[in-house]
C-alpha cells in the first residue's frame, strides 16, 4: 500500500466536494445524499479539526467538509428530570443544553455548541423554530434575553463564548 505525503493528503481532504447547507442536507458536488444510513453516518461523522475547521470522520478516514451555517440542529427541546432543557440533536443524540455555551446570532437566532462524538471538541447547533417554540418556557425576553433555569436568570450573550 502507498502511503502518501502529509501535503498531498491535505490536498486531497480539502477537494472532496461535501457540503452541508443550513437546513443540514449533504451535498456531494451539486447532489443531495439521500440516502438515511449515509445520512445519519456523516452526522455522527461531524466534527472538527484543531484549529476550529469543519470536518466529517467515517472510520479512520476525514476530509473538510463546507458548512453554510451551523453542524447541527437541535430538532427539539424537551424537559429533562431536572427540570432543564434537554436538547434533541438532528444527529440522533439527545444532550442537556449547556447554558455558558448558549448565545444569540444577531438576524439569525440562538445557537448553542455541543461535544463532537468524534473528539469531543465543540460543534456549533442552531435551533430550529420548533425548538425555539420549546425553549420559549426558559426564555426571558428582557433586554437582554435571557435563559432561566430555577432561580437564576442567564443573560443570553451575543457573541460566542470563547473556546
């Protein structure tokens, strides 16, 4: 087997033609991935590199990946036993809303991050208007927003927090 040089490896990550549009579709070149096993693989694939670039792990093997917006959509927002919100991710995962990593994109809506499967590094979720209509219950639309959970009151910033 070749192995091949680290340059050419990079190259060759960085020309494979897979996009995500806002909506969280793949694209391969100008067509849709269809099919759902694909689908759900390449969404438990997200990931991203060290320096913060969006990439898909399949096994061993990952490339960059075009992103329009955020990785991940949260599809749901539900209760947890706690009484906290609990986030249902578009890549199956249900998770608890972290609320330091929770801010507002001015025009676009809140978004929060969550932990890659792969790494573990932060990946970037936009909610959705089904989610945002069920984490109204927790919002507090003063000025600024803010989430509240028990008795604390959590100013929504509108920046991302640092990493």
């Amino acid at each position: 087997m070749t192995t091949l040089d680290p340059d050419t490896l990079e190259r060759l990550r960085r020309q494979v033609p897979l996009r995500l549009d806002r909506r969280g579709q793949f694209f391969f070149e100008d067509d849709p991935v269809t099919h759902p096993g694909v689908r759900a693989l390449f969404l438990r694939g997200l990931d991203v590199t060290p320096a913060g670039e969006p990439s898909l792990r399949v096994g061993e093997q990952w490339c960059y990946l075009q992103v329009e917006d955020c990785l991940l959509r949260a599809l749901r927002v539900t209760r947890a036993g706690d009484g906290a919100p609990q986030l249902h991710l578009d890549d199956g995962r249900d998770l608890p809303l972290d609320p330091d990593t929770l801010w507002e994109e001015p025009g676009q809506g809140l978004r929060c991050s969550v932990p890659a499967e792969p790494s573990g590094r932060p990946l970037s979720v936009r909610f959705t208007n089904t989610a945002l209509a069920d984490l109204a219950p927790w919002l507090d639309d003063g000025d600024p927003v803010a989430l509240r959970l028990g008795d604390r009151r959590l100013p929504v910033p509108t920046r991302p927090p640092a990493a």
